[in-house]
C-alpha cells in the first residue's frame, strides 16, 4: 500500500476577447510555451509587479529611524540606565 497525494486543481473555463487572445498567442509563440504556462507565466509577472502577497519593502522601523525626533523628551535618562535616572530624578527634587 502506497501513500499517494492527489493534487487537485480547478477548471476554470474563461473566454478571451480579440486582443487578448493574440496577445496570448504572441507570448506562447515568442516564449515557446503552451496555454497554461503562457497564462501562469503572466499571473506570476503580474502578481510580482503589483507586489501582491509579499512583504512590505520598508519596515515601520525604518521609517522610525529616518524621523528626526530632536532631544526627546523630559526623560533624564535611557531607559537602560533607569536606576541612576531616578537617582538623578530624586536628588533634583530633593535639591530644590
């Protein structure tokens, strides 16, 4: 006994105009293809071109690097150095 996966696909019949269909007959006769890969050749190109399904080319973070936020805020400290930021924090209060 074998285990044997079945791929199925489905049959979509669909019409071309005039155009399209010399267009499609160009492609087939100048890539040497037949009518399925001409078709899912240009699906692929056309998916690819309008970047569907794919991730973004600028990450949030990269934007986040090219904003110029200036100083900061009121913050005295990063926060790695929290402990010696309240330190500074309490003593300026303290001072006053």
């Amino acid at each position: 006994m074998t285990n044997e996966v079945v791929m199925m696909t489905t049959y979509q019949p669909f019409f071309l105009d005039e155009e399209a269909e010399q267009a499609l007959q160009a492609i087939m006769q100048i890539a040497k293809l037949n009518q399925s890969d001409a078709l899912k050749q240009a699906l692929m190109f056309l998916r690819e071109h309008l970047n569907i399904n794919q991730t973004p080319a600028i990450k949030p973070f990269d934007i986040y690097k090219q904003l110029d936020l200036g100083e900061g805020g009121y913050a005295i400290a990063p926060a790695s150095q929290a402990k010696e930021g309240v330190k500074t924090a309490l003593q300026r209060k303290l001072q006053r």
